[in-house]
C-alpha cells in the first residue's frame, strides 16, 4: 500500500512539474548566446534587446549576453541546440548564415535548424547593388551590357555575401568575377568605393551609410518594392525571387523547448522590441528593427531553405 | 677543446635541429599538393625556399670552406658547436639534460591536472607541489602562496570578468 | 571645431565621467599585465556593462581602458620577458636584458614615459588627420596591404641581428603555422591534420603565452636563482633616468612614435606590426646596431611609444569608415553602437563632441596610467630577486589561465605547453622566437592581400610599383632588405682600411 501511495505521487508529481517549472519560468539567469564576437552586427542586437527584455519577463531575472565565436557561427548553435529544453539558454542566428553548411551538408555539424524552437526574429535586410559615386554604370543593364566580367568585392567564398553575389549575377546574367577575401561587409563596400572592383552587392543598411556620406550609389535593390529613390527594384530587373537574398537574425531556443515556456519567450521578445526605448535606440544608431513573432521567425526560415536548398549549387563544397 | 667530439650526441645536437625542421617544412609540403591549386600556391612557395635555406643552415653547421662562407656571412653569432666564438666567450651555459627534462616534466603535469580536473584545483595543487618538492620551501608558506594565486585567479576571471575557468574534462 | 572640443571637455572633465575613466585605467592597466588579455577582451567585458550610462561615461571608460593596456603589458615583457600582450613582443627584446643586469626600474621608467608621449602624438595625429582620413584610408588597399605585411616579415631578418638566416628559417615555418586554418580567400581549411581545433588556425595569444613564457621559466626551473643575476642591484634610482630617457633619446621616441600612428592607422596589421618596425627601425638608425638585444633602452623606447601611438592610429579607419582594423576596434564600435552611434562614415558627422570625448579621454589616460604605473615600479621591480621556486609556477599557472580566457577553449592550454616546448626547444638550439610571431600575426593578411591584389590587377604584379604609395612601399621593402647588407659591407671595408 505504501509502495503505491509512493508511485502515485511520484507520477503526479512528474506531471505536475513541468507545469509548474512553466508557471514560475523564467527563475534564474537567461543566457542569451551570441555565436560571433563581441562588437559585430548580431552581438549589438542582443546586447540593446537584453536590458528591455528584462523588464518585460514575467518575473525579473537577468537576460546575461555570451559571446561563444568560432566556426563561423557553428560552436554557439551548437552549443544552444545541445543545451536543456527549460528555456535558460537561447540564441540569435544569423539566416541564412548558419542555414548554408547545414544544406551544403558539412561534416561534423552539430545542429539543425529544422528542430529548433523558433522564438521571434529581429527583421531582415535586404540586399542591393552598388557602385562608386562617380561609376559610368547607372542601372543594373550597363553592367550586363559590359563586354568582360564584371568585377565585385564580397567576402570569403563561404559567406552568404559571396553566395548572395553568385546567385544573384547569375539570375541577372551579369558576367562576374569576384573578388574575395574581404573581411566584414563594411569593408567589401568600402573596397569597391576604393576602385578594386566595379560594382557591389551587398546589405542594404551597410550602403546606405555609404550613400549618405556620398560616396556610394545604389543602382538596384533585391525588394519588392525598393526603398532607394532611383535604383529598380526586384521585379523591375525581371527577377523577384532576388528578394529572398537577405540577412536575417533570428531568435531561437533548443529543440522540444515545452510550449509554455516558448510562449513566455516569445511575446517577452516581441514586447521588448516593440517597446519605445527599442524604437528610439533604433532610430538613433541607424539599425532597423522590425519586430516577427514566432510564426513569422519559422516562416522565414522555412522561406530560407526552400531558396537555397533550390540554388544549393552556389553554396560551394561541404567541409 | 679545439675540434668539435664527433661523437654521435654532438652529431645530433648539431645537425637535429635543421633536419626537424625539414621533416615540418616536409609535412606542410606533402598536405599542401593534397589542396586544389589556388590554395596549395603560397604555402609551396614558403616550402621551397624553406628548403633552400634550411640546406644553406645544415651548409653552415659544417666544417667545409662553404659552410665557413655561408656561416660568415649569414650568422656570424654562432660558431660551430663545440668551438668557442672568441676568445673568452663563454656563452652561456645550458643546464643538463636531466634538469631540463624535469622543468618541462613538471609543467607537463601541470597541464595534464589542468585538462583533467580543471583549473582551480590544479593551480594550487601545481604551485604548492613545485614549491615543497623542488624549492624545498616549508609546506605553510608554499600552501600560503598557491592558495593566494588561486583566489586571485577566482576573484579576478570567476567573479570580476565573468569568465568561468576550465572545470577540466572530469567535470564538464 | 575649437566649440566642439570644449563641449567634449565639458563633458569629459566631470565627476562622473573622470571616476569611469580612472576605473578604465585601472582595469586597463592590471588585465594588460595579465599574458595573453588585451584591450580586446577588456573592452568586450566591461564594455556592454556601461548600457544605461551616458555616453561619455561609456567612452570615458572605454578611452581609459584602451590608454592603459599598452603599459601594463610592456610590465611582464620587461620583468619576466613575457609579452603581456602581442604588441608588447618587441619590448622584450631590450627590456629583458635590463631586468637581468638589475636595471628594471629603467626601463620601466622609459617605458612609461615613451607610452605617455607615444599615446600623446597617435592622438595629436588622429586630430590632425581626421578631415582626410577618408582620403587616407581609402588609399591603402590590399596591394599596399601585402606590401605592408611583407615590410613587417622582412624585419624578421632584422631581429636577430648575427642570425639571419635562422631567423628566417623560423619565420618561414612560422609563415606555414600561419595557413594552418580556414582559408579566407578560397575556402576550405589547410593543415588541420583532422584537429577542429585548428580551423580558425593558430590564435595568436596562447602560442606567444608558450613561447615566451615557457622557456625563460623552465632555464629559471633547471638552474635556480632569480631573474635578476645580481641581486644587489635591483633598485629605484633608475626608474626616473628611465622616465628622462625618452626626452633624451627623443629622435627614438619621436619615430616611434609616428610609426606606431601610421602603421596603426591600416586596418588589420594592428600594433604588433608597429612595434617591431620601430624596433627594426631603431636598430637601422643608430650608430652600433649590435647593443640591441642586450639592454639598449632605445630598445625599449621605440616599441614602447608605437604600441601606445598605434591607439590614435587605429581609430582613423574606426571614425571615418566603420572598418575596425583590429579585434579591438571592432568591440569599441560595437559598445559605440551601443549608445546609439551608428558605425560608419556618418558617425563622425553625427556624434563629433563625443568622438572628440573618447579621444580626450584616450590622452588622458595614456599618461595618468604611466604615473600610477611608476609608482609601482619599486614592487613590480622586486619581481626580478624573488626566488625561481616561488616565480616558476606562479608565472606557469597564470599564463596558463591567461592562454584559455582568450577564448574559453581548453584546447588553448594544449596550445600553449606544445608551443611552449617549441619555444624551448628554439632557444636550447640557439635559434630566435620572434620571427614565429612575426609571421602568426602577418601570414594571413599577407597572403590575403596577395591574392585580391592578383585579382584586381588580373594577374599583373606591375600593381605593386604602379600605385603610388605601393612603389614607395615597395622602395622601402628593398632598403631594409639591403641596408644591413651594405651597411656590415662598409663597415668590413672601413675595419680592412684600418688595419692595412
């Protein structure tokens, strides 16, 4: 009788206690895991999200930023997709970035994006073309029209601004060579501006600055409608489908994170980025943020792999 | 000692370092035909001329007129082994091999420990240990000393930096 | 510009913002005595823990931070001959040897002064050079990138003097240790041998942390003693002749300084290059290049003020473009995005009072850091007479930790025994460490260049003297190149004639 009476409440209790870990969710610190170093695009985003964030949890804990660099981005999905289903440990993601050695197939890798717990997303960029102020080329056409190969600056051949520049010359049928190596998006546009190479295909809020400061005109953008007064946009340059060219950061937590704790971290995230201190941070350090819950989070990841699992001779060879 | 022991140890001691670095410069080159040409270009080209000048090093290790050329002209501050550079040149004295292999001994432990039980175990463990056994030092004082690195390794990584050191492979 | 510059003042010279800029220098200070933590990682934690100050409390403590490092580290180099940090490498050359002879407090002295003065002219230059900085940095591209690089491997046949052709042995393997990894300009990753651990290729700070570390403290371990070889010597009185040095050698100081600027202003070849091409450079210049390496304290001067100036320098890129030339720069931009400045040309535009701030403080704590630093000359100097049994481990278990806080990877630590047993084994068989570093830091920048230079010239090698500042670059490479040959060819030729 005993026996029983201790079985029962040990099943009880088992059932009991998710839910009531749910309820009381969050109680301690939340690593937020950064999988770059410290100072890039990714790393400020959560670093501005996290004090907001804070404030907009059920109960008050600390949101605690950690750098996990190395392997491109590989060791801090790993490390978010081994780590506990409580919902103590998420991580932002750079799509399609960590999406491509998962299609390419890569040896050796430690996570899929396809079972992650997609939490919310902080917006995508769009990419589009640009050219020194003073090029002769005026729209997309003058640089098919060039009799030898176009010459771009992108970053090293993995990179989704080398794969993005590959497949985007390829649907415009631009000749292209490419000039690679580069290291950060900043200085692959700065290298065109410089007159290594002719044109530059790259995120649009990067050369924008550059437009700003004069030195850079955007003669296209990949949108389907361009936000760039005078340069086409997508469907004007006859390909549409250019606008799944992005870089998207989304949010995510292990897999088979229990839907109760899901939900916590994903309306926390949406009220903090729509929050007004998130508005005017935005505002004034130039980043655009544009707030996606969790259904729009899988939906651009969804988005993501169907484009590249379609262009996924681009990628290069799996390491 | 006027002329350089031709003895076997000598022989190695003379000649052994080039010749490692020749089987490393070897290994990089054999790897790198492994790679697609665009790749395997540079670290060639480094291979090569790594090989010419560790054959003008080897030149210089030896006896002959060559070897004296190259060695004059190219490194002047080291004479053949065994012969002194100038009179009442001493140089320094190297500790014996068995001194040597201790000191390396004792840090390779120390990093063993530290793969295995992680750091803040085995530093004190390490410092007081190499100060008992080797600085005969009295067992208090080395105690006092390892377990002051300790905490200051603690408060200053664990607690100030918020960088949480190594538990070791036993542990993690 | 003059109100601008007030207002930043206004701003720096308050309570608030001079307390973060002391705790700055503090922190600066201590991480950069630590062996293998920089700036990079100082910036990286103590930086986003200033969201929710005012930006100038922020800059104050990051300028702080930044001014402070470059002194800190050369501490370590000096008395125990291991760099605190790569910049740092060079002074070990010169400042070793005086720890040895007793004469710590000298060169503790000199270095202070000569990274006061050092940082003082990097932030002068910035400010005169901010209007075309634009200009400046959009000149350099990777042509002049390669050409630099090899400028900075060319000196490896310079830092030893007597053993050249060792040294560049050791750079050349050096140079292959520097492919190890993934390849950025065509993908994939070379002699890894099947070690993850070796993708991202050889980081630079745990293999300096062997190097250097290592050997010095096993030849203590096996022979005993203390580093400094007569005790009785070790003392205070030199540490003020130390601090005049710099004034007295001030043609030294001034190179070294200007080299630091210039060469700190080219993204990605960072403050180690710059010190070693003062060093090489001050070796060239004087009138007996063979007292270097055995306590010259010009030695110490020239590396000393490039390693400070190159913070000026560094920031030309950062303010004008965005681009962070080094892993430093890229966390100041990040903890600047941070309080709302954008990162890009527009942010000098925008934010000028608090770019002005920063710099302020950058000056600021270049020299308050050197004072602090000298009054503790007399403690950090008692180092060189304590016992081997006490130095030996401590030393080991703190580079040890200092090797895997760069990047929280135990793997680090195996990293730096095996290179550790490396450096031994190099200064057993009598050849130099200095060019393995040299090349760790300057093989992938220069085989990057090469490459996109190749690409852009479509296979010429005529880019490299066509460019302006390419040929000049290029002129420069076959000096250094030949005048050490030429110069021991006179000397010959003078010691002959006086014989006959």
């Amino acid at each position: 009788m005993n026996k029983l009476l201790a079985a029962l409440t040990t099943c009880v209790g088992m059932v009991t206690a998710p839910v009531a870990m749910a309820a009381d969710f969050p109680a301690k610190n939340i690593q937020f895991v950064i999988p770059v170093s410290p100072g890039g695009g990714f790393d400020t985003y959560v670093r501005a999200v996290a004090p907001i964030l804070e404030r907009h949890l059920p109960q008050s804990v600390n949101i605690v930023p950690t750098n996990i660099p190395a392997a491109g981005g590989a060791r801090g999905a790993a490390q978010v997709y081994r780590a506990k289903p409580d919902g103590y440990t998420i991580g932002i993601f750079n799509i399609p970035g960590m999406l491509v050695p998962q299609i390419r197939g890569d040896s050796d890798l430690q996570y899929d994006l396809k079972k992650m717990t997609w939490l919310g997303s902080f917006g995508q960029d769009g990419y589009g073309v640009g050219v020194p102020t003073a090029s002769p080329y005026k729209t997309v056409a003058d640089l098919k029209a060039l009799d030898r190969p176009v010459k771009f600056t992108a970053s090293g051949p993995s990179s989704t601004a080398y794969s993005a520049t590959m497949i985007a010359t390829d649907m415009l049928g631009i000749k292209r060579e490419i000039i690679s190596g580069y290291k950060g998006s900043n200085d692959y546009v700065l290298a065109v501006i410089r007159g290594d190479g002719d044109a530059v295909i790259g995120p649009l809020p990067v050369m924008e600055k550059f437009v700003e400061s004069g030195e850079l005109r955007i003669i296209g953008t990949f949108e389907e409608k361009s936000s760039v007064p005078g340069a086409q946009n997508a469907i004007e340059m006859g390909q549409p489908d250019l606008s799944k060219l992005s870089v998207g950061r989304l949010v995510a937590g292990p897999p088979d994170l229990p839907p109760e704790v899901a939900k916590t971290l994903s309306e926390s995230l949406m009220a903090a980025m729509q929050d007004p201190a998130m508005a005017t941070w935005s505002r004034e350090s130039g980043i655009a943020v544009e707030p996606g819950d969790a259904a729009s989070a899988k939906g651009i990841l969804e988005g993501q792999f169907n484009f590249y699992e379609r262009y996924s001779k681009y990628l290069g060879p799996a390491n | 000692m006027s002329a350089p022991r031709k003895s076997f140890s000598a022989l190695a001691e003379n000649f052994g370092p080039p010749l490692v670095f020749l089987a490393v410069t070897l290994i990089f080159i054999v790897a790198a035909y492994g790679y697609p040409p665009a790749s395997r270009e540079v670290p060639l080209l480094i291979g090569y001329v790594l090989i010419v000048l560790i054959a003008l090093d080897i030149l210089s290790r030896t006896s002959t007129s060559t070897g004296e050329l190259v060695r004059r002209y190219l490194n002047p501050a080291s004479g053949l082994p065994g012969v002194p550079k100038s009179a009442g040149d001493e140089g320094e004295e190297h500790p014996s091999g068995q001194k040597e292999l201790l000191a390396v001994g004792w840090v390779a432990a120390f990093t063993a420990a530290v793969m295995i039980v992680g750091i803040l175990p085995a530093v004190p463990a390490y410092v007081a240990s190499y100060m008992i056994v080797e600085g005969r030092k009295s067992v208090k004082f080395s105690i006092l000393i390892a377990a002051s690195i300790a905490l200051f390794l603690w408060l200053s990584f664990e607690m100030i930096l918020s960088i949480p050191l190594y538990r070791g492979m036993l542990f993690e | 510009m003059l109100d601008v510059a007030l207002t930043a003042a206004g701003n720096v010279f308050t309570f608030q913002s001079l307390l973060f800029l002391t705790i700055g220098m503090l922190i600066g200070l201590v991480v950069g005595v630590v062996p293998g933590m920089g700036g990079t990682t100082a910036l990286a934690v103590f930086g986003p823990m200033t969201v929710g100050l005012d930006p100038y409390s922020a800059l104050s403590l990051a300028g702080g931070l930044m001014g402070a490092v470059s002194f800190g580290g050369s501490v370590t180099s000096i008395l125990i001959n291991l760099p605190g940090g790569a910049p740092n490498a060079a002074t070990c050359l010169d400042g070793y040897p005086l720890a040895q002879q007793g004469k710590a407090g000298l060169a503790l002295g000199a270095s202070a002064s000569a990274s006061s003065v050092g940082g003082v002219i990097g932030v002068f230059t910035l400010l005169l050079v901010i209007p075309i900085s634009k200009k400046i940095v959009l000149a350099f591209g990777p042509s002049e990138f390669f050409l630099l690089a090899t400028l900075g491997l060319v000196t490896i046949a310079a830092c030893a003097p007597g053993r050249m052709l060792r040294a560049m042995i050791v750079g050349g393997i050096g140079l292959l240790f520097a492919f190890i990894g993934f390849d950025n300009v065509n993908g994939g990753t070379r002699f890894t041998f099947g070690l993850e651990h070796l993708w991202e290729g050889i980081p630079l700070a745990p293999a300096m942390i062997g190097l250097f570390a290592f050997p010095e403290m096993i030849e203590l371990s096996a022979k005993g003693g203390s580093i400094a070889k007569d005790k009785g010597q070790v003392g205070l009185t030199g540490t003020l002749d130390g601090v005049w040095a710099s004034f007295k050698y001030w043609k030294t100081l001034l190179r070294g300084s200007l080299i630091g600027t210039l060469v700190g202003a080219i993204p990605g070849v960072g403050g180690t290059v710059a010190a070693f091409l003062a060093y090489f450079s001050t070796v060239q210049a004087s009138k007996n290049p063979e007292s270097f390496g055995k306590g010259n304290i010009e030695g110490v001067i020239a590396p000393e003020a490039a390693n400070n100036a190159k913070d000026g320098g560094n920031l030309i890129p950062t303010l004008a473009f965005g681009i962070p030339g080094t892993a430093e720069m890229a966390v100041l931009l990040g903890v600047l995005v941070l309080h709302g400045m954008e990162p890009g040309p527009t942010m000098i535009l925008h934010h000028e009072a608090e770019i002005y701030g920063l710099i302020l403080t950058l000056t600021l704590s270049s020299i308050l850091a050197s004072v602090i630093g000298l009054m503790m000359v007399r403690p950090l100097a008692m180092i060189t007479r304590l016992d081997a049994h006490i130095l030996v481990p401590s030393v080991i278990a703190i580079s040890f930790v200092g090797a895997y806080a760069n990047n929280s990877l135990p793997g680090d630590i195996v990293l730096a025994f095996v290179f550790g047993v490396i450096g031994y084994l190099l200064i057993r068989f009598d050849y130099p460490r200095l060019p393995l570093v040299i090349a760790l830091v300057l093989g992938e920048l220069a085989e990057r260049s090469f490459a996109q230079a190749m690409m852009i010239s479509g296979g010429s090698w005529s880019i490299f003297v066509t460019r302006p500042i390419s040929a000049l670059l290029f002129a420069l490479i076959v000096m250094a190149l030949t005048y050490p040959m030429i110069r021991t060819l006179l000397q010959r030729r003078h010691s002959v004639e006086e014989v006959s």
